[in-house]
C-alpha cells in the first residue's frame, strides 16, 4: 500500500510469528505424543513389572496400589506431562527416576545420532545431486542399488559386518593417534573419586551440547547462504561445523578424552564393541541412502522446469544450473521429506547402538523391556520423540529460511 | 467432445499407465523377486514331500539333524546352503521362513494403504478442525518408531499369540496413523484444490461421495508407495523381533543372522564364521525388502514422475 498505513504500523520480524507458530506445533504434538505412548504402554503393552512372576491377586492388586499404577489414565497423563515440564520422566520400577537413568546414556544417543545423520546427509546429499545429473545408466543403477540396500538392510548383520572389517585399523588407528592403549589411564581422576576431575559423562555431555549447537547453527547458516548465493559457507557449513567441533574440543583440553570415547573399545574387548565410531559408520551407512533417493528424486522434478532451459540458454555452465538453481529448488521437499524417514533411521539407530553394546538409550531401553520396566520404556519413547520434534524444527527453520513462502504459511 | 470420445481418451490414458507399469525396470525388479520367493515357498513343502522324504527327516526347517557330518557345515551337494549350528539345513529354513515374512509384509502394506487413505481423503475434503486433527495427530505418530514399538509390544508375547500377521497388522497401524497418513494427506489437500472439486460440489456431491468418488482415487498410487515402503519396515522389525527372540525351533530370516553371529562369538578364534548362515538370513531379509522398496519407488516414478518432489 501506498497511503502508508500499512507500513506504518510496526512490523515483527518475520520469525518471530514464524517461532511462536512452530512453538505451539511443538506443543500441541507433545501433549498428543505423550497420551498416545500412555495408551500403547497401558492398552497395548501385555506385561508390566507389577504382574510380573506369580505373584498372588492380592499381592499384585497391592504393588499396582503401591506404584500407583491402580489411578485413572488421564490422572497419570496429567501428572506425567507436569513432571515432564519440569524434567522429570517419572520413576522407575526399581525406585530411581527415569531422567536419572537417561542422563548417563542420552549424550551417547545424541552425540551419535547428530554425528551420524549429518554424515549420512552430507554423503546422501552430494551422491543424489550428482546422480540425477550424470545420466550413465550405470550411475543411475549404482546410486538405486546403493539407497535401497541401505534402505533394506538388517542392522545387526550390518553391525556385525562392521565389526568384523573395521576393528583392527580402528584400534590400528588409536595407536597411531597416540592415545594410551588403556583408557584408565585418562580417565584415573575419576575413578578415584579426585575433586574436579573430568569424568566420562561430564566429557559426553560437552561433546554432545557443543556438537548440537555447531550443527544446529550450520544449518541455519547454510540455509542462509544458499538464498543468498554464498556458496562456499553452504558447501562448508556442515563438515566445518563437525570439524570446528572437534578443534574447539581440543583447544579445551579435551581432545584426548573425546578421542577415548570415539574410539573406546574397553566394554567388551573379544568382540570389539562398544565403539562409537563404528556406530558413526552404521548410522551413517543407514541415513545417507533415504536422503540420496530423496535428492536425487527432488533434482529430477525440478530437471523439467523452465528455468534449466533458461540458464542452459544464456550460457551458464552445467554445474552452475546444478547447484544454484536445480539443488536450491529442491533442497526444501527434501528437508521436509526427512522427517517421515526419522522413525526409520532412528530405529536403525537404536539397533545399531545396541548391537555395539554402548551405552545410549538403546541399552537401557532393551534392558527396560528385559526386566518389563514399563516407566523406563515410557520415559525414552517420549525423549526419543522430544529428540524427533526437536529435529523437525530444525528443519522447519532450515525449510522457513530458504523458501520465504514456507514463513507465512500456516502450517 | 462426445461421451464416446472421452471414454476412449480414458481408456488410452490407462492403457498408458498400465504399460508404464508394466515396463518399468524396477518394478519388474521387484516383482521377480518376490515371484523367486513366491517360488521358494511352495517349493519347500513340495522338496520335503518328495526329494527330501524318507531320509530320517534331515531337511525338516524345524527338526533336522544330519548324524554323518559336523554342524555348522558349509555350504555342500547334500546341504545347499550348509547347514545351521544346531544341524538344521539352510535352504530348507530359507524357504520354511518366507512365507511368514511375505505374511507380515502383505499385512503391514494393506493396513498401511485403507488407513492412510481413508484419513487423508477425509482431513483433506472437511478441512477445518477434522483436518487439523488427523495432520496432529500423524505428525505425533511420526515420532513414534514403528520398529521399537512392535518390539516392546511383542517381545514377551508367546509366538503363537504374536505371531506374522499380528507383527504385520501393529506394524501397519502404526505406519499407516504416522509417516503414510502425513504423506498421503499431503497429496490430499494438492488434489481438492483442483477446478474439478468445485465441479463435483456444484454438482451437489456430499462428503461421503467426494470421499470416495473423486479424492480417493487420485490417492491410491501414493497409499500403494507408503504402503510398500512400509512392508519393508515390517520385514525388518519381524526379523529383529526373530532376532531378539530367538528360541527353540522357531525358524525366520532373524533367527539365521542370530544364530550365525551367536556362534561365531562363541567360537571366536576357535571354528570359522559361519557366513553361509548369516549371509543366506540377511540377503532373505533385504532382498524381500528391497523388493517391496523397488515396487514402491518404482509405482512412484512410473505413475506420477512430477510428485516425486512430495513424497518420500
């Protein structure tokens, strides 16, 4: 409008609407995720601690009464969402609190989970865009061959796949890097109980907030970057900000002990589990096929649009149309697509991590299912669905920062 | 343009679609493997019957134990795939253990399909509040992984009360309410948008015929691909579930990796892994679920070339 007063009124930002919309999403869909967990552990689940063994009626009726488990469901759903505001997932069967249980297993999860998918992404990303642009037949065979295996394979063979080529040059390579052939040594402080002293939760904690915040802030940055043309920050984003990660851990005097924990191999020796760099690789390997086919799918529908014609014919050059204009306008399907393949990778994920005996949410989920804890099941299917949202968001961001139009849309 | 013309427009439109179908690679791809399976399952019964008979059951998938060699043995003549660490013959569970899988893929898909269909036709031509429900509520179900919760639903459960089509029909509802509802809905809100849907209205067609008549039909081809990509997920979480569980004389693709792994463990250093076992478990699982992925993607390519930038 032009008489002005439209434009005098003041205006927000757009992302500030944009962050309040996606906030209420965020609630909404926890308040709905969490009822419908509730009702697959007390509908659907056939066991509980409380009626495990042969426990008389009575004896049971009283330990239901006990762990409060006799209460109606929307009670406990009332409660449960109070607590969850406050960080507490409820208390498990045998008397400690959930999030006391998660808090040494979650960094594990997350470290991997943000190092493995940003790996598999960059990989499935670069394969796709030049996979629907080379069209040899034998590229184009290749590239399918290679997504649906990864798509279709079974995780613990993969796992054991792993383990059995990539054991030796990665305990090879922990010799060569320098560290101490046994990891006691680093971590002596600790054990011992000495004031101040790193232990290893405290170090996977800070790999795993530093690691989120690196990538959250490259995507963005990335996303930004490609609008705006700069295309050496939107190649450089994401490894750089694995990378800048991993400098800034050493500069703080961590290196050593981050490196222990990527390439620990103490848990289970004969085996040679329990390597989160193994876990890296699987993860990897299981991600980077769902994004390669949603690329390379996303590239093909853009190949017909006028606009390649159109820069063909003022004589850009190939790569010039491929990566400015073709990945740019299929970038944002992409982004919104990987989130329907989240549950799908972070099953695999689960899988992988467990076959590896670390210790993440995998093995306290499986052992919780092992000894029918179903408040510890409860608590990680609602944190690995708050690590879901969080992940949608990102994306929403990415997607909201690429493509203006996606800013004011309602949903 | 006379009814008569139209009619015959249609006709070559599918008949385009059809040999589009009918030709694409991928989709022959995956419908030859599933016709080796296809194969694989009746002939296991019929080998046992006759082949097989009479040799103190050695070849039975459940049973079998060949007294004249040392177990796990490699693949040989008398044993095509070798046999298991507890005897059994390899080929023999392989074609024993494909058609519970085919059971839980053709279960999980069919689920997937009717739910995501019906809610996404249904948000998409009421809109409003019932819109905003069901795309909530998928959103939410997203979260949850079909694959662990068909485990914590069925790990204690006895085998005969879990059995494929129960780990098939829990897989799909879950499937179906999440990522295939999101999906299909999506398509959905694209195709009421279309001048025709204003035409039908006019034309005084309620909800139920809309429904039905002119959103559903547009959706079956992506139901059809969700469906697919899900029966691959199915496959994967029966074999985990078979894996984890692994007891007794059950037999599937999961209990073959199981028991490959479990013994070279065991005997690591001591005997040589035996491949033959995991190998044949594994390429059962992906190759029937990289069958049921090559129909899905090959559907999408060949139906709708241009949508493929909105699905998965």
């Amino acid at each position: 409008m032009t008489d002005g007063t439209a434009s005098r009124a003041p205006r927000l930002p757009w992302f500030v609407a944009f962050l309040g919309r996606r906030f209420v999403w965020a609630l909404i869909t926890t308040l709905i995720f969490v009822a419908v967990i509730l009702f697959v552990m007390e509908v659907w689940v056939p066991y509980s601690w409380a009626t495990l063994g042969s426990r008389s009626p009575a004896a049971e009726e009283a330990l239901r009464e006990l762990l409060g488990l006799d209460r109606p469901l929307p009670i406990r759903y009332a409660e449960f969402l109070v607590g969850l505001a406050g960080g507490d997932l409820g208390t498990s069967l045998g008397g400690r609190p959930v999030a006391e249980l998660l808090r040494d297993a979650l960094p594990v999860t997350l470290t991997v989970f943000i190092v493995g998918t940003v790996i598999g992404w960059i990989v499935g990303e670069l394969l796709g865009r030049l996979g629907s642009w080379n069209r040899s037949p034998a590229a184009g065979a290749g590239i399918s061959v290679a997504g649906i295996l990864s798509a279709a394979v079974f995780p613990p063979f993969l796992v054991f796949v792993l383990v059995a080529t990539l054991r030796e040059p990665l305990l090879a390579a922990r010799e060569a890097i320098g560290l101490p052939t046994d990891s006691l040594e680093l971590w002596r402080g600790a054990v011992i109980g000495q004031e101040g002293a790193l232990s290893p939760t405290d170090v996977r904690w800070v790999v795993a907030l530093s690691l989120s915040a690196a990538v959250v802030g490259a995507l963005v940055a990335r996303s930004y970057a490609r609008r705006y043309g700069l295309r050496w920050i939107e190649l450089l984003a994401l490894p750089g900000a694995l990378l800048g990660t991993a400098l800034g851990l050493w500069l703080g005097g961590l290196g050593p002990h981050a490196l222990d924990l990527l390439y620990r191999v103490d848990i289970s020796v004969t085996t040679g589990r329990g390597s989160p760099a193994l876990a890296l690789i699987g993860i990897a390997l299981i991600s980077f096929g769902q994004v390669m086919l949603l690329m390379r799918a996303g590239m093909d529908a853009q190949r017909a649009e006028d606009y390649v014609l159109t820069g063909r014919a003022k004589g850009l050059s190939e790569h010039v149309v491929r990566d400015r204009h073709v990945a740019r306008n299929a970038i944002a399907p992409v982004l919104a697509g990987s989130f329907l393949t989240f549950p799908t990778v972070l099953a695999g994920m689960m899988i992988v991590e467990y076959e590896l005996e670390m210790h993440g949410l995998s093995s306290v989920l499986f052992s919780a299912v092992e000894s029918q804890d179903t408040p510890v099941i409860m608590g990680i299917l609602v944190v690995l669905g708050l690590i879901g949202i969080g992940f949608r968001l990102v994306t929403d961001i990415a997607i909201a920062t690429i493509d203006p139009r996606r800013r004011y849309a309602r949903r | 343009m006379t009814s008569n013309m139209r009619a015959a427009q249609n006709r070559a439109a599918r008949d385009r679609a059809r040999i589009a179908i009918l030709s694409h690679p991928k989709i022959l791809l995956g419908v030859a493997i599933l016709a080796f399976f296809g194969l694989l399952t009746v002939a296991q019964p019929v080998l046992e019957a006759t082949i097989w008979s009479g040799q103190n059951r050695i070849y039975d998938p459940q049973f079998g134990f060949d007294h004249r060699i040392a177990h796990p043995s490699s693949p040989s003549f008398d044993h095509w795939l070798g046999t298991s660490s507890t005897g059994r013959d390899v080929f023999s569970m392989l074609a024993f253990a494909t058609r519970p899988t085919l059971v839980v893929a053709v279960s999980a898909g069919a689920t997937i399909a009717v739910i995501s269909v019906l809610l996404g036709a249904v948000a998409a031509v009421r809109e409003g509040w019932v819109d905003e429900v069901v795309s909530h509520f998928s959103d939410a179900m997203v979260l949850l992984p079909p694959l662990l919760a068909v485990y914590v639903l069925g790990i204690w459960r006895p085998s005969g009360d879990f059995g494929a089509l129960q780990v098939g029909l829990s897989f799909g509802v879950l499937y179906g309410l999440g990522p295939a509802t999101a999906t299909v809905r999506a398509v959905a809100m694209t195709v009421v948008t279309r001048p025709f849907m204003d035409a039908a209205r006019v034309a005084g067609g309620g909800d139920a015929w809309l429904v039905t008549r002119h959103v559903m039909p547009h959706l079956y081809a992506h139901a059809a691909v969700q469906a697919m990509i899900g029966a691959t997920g199915a496959v994967i979480a029966d074999a985990f579930l078979a894996y984890r569980s692994a007891i007794g004389e059950s037999v599937g693709f999961g209990l073959m990796v199981y028991d490959g792994i479990v013994f070279s463990e065991l005997m690591a250093g001591i005997a040589d892994t035996p491949w033959w076992i995991m190998l044949a478990g594994a390429s059962g699982i992906t190759l029937l679920a990289a069958a049921f992925y090559l129909l899905g993607t090959g559907l999408r390519e060949a139906l709708d070339p241009r949508a493929t930038s909105i699905l998965h």
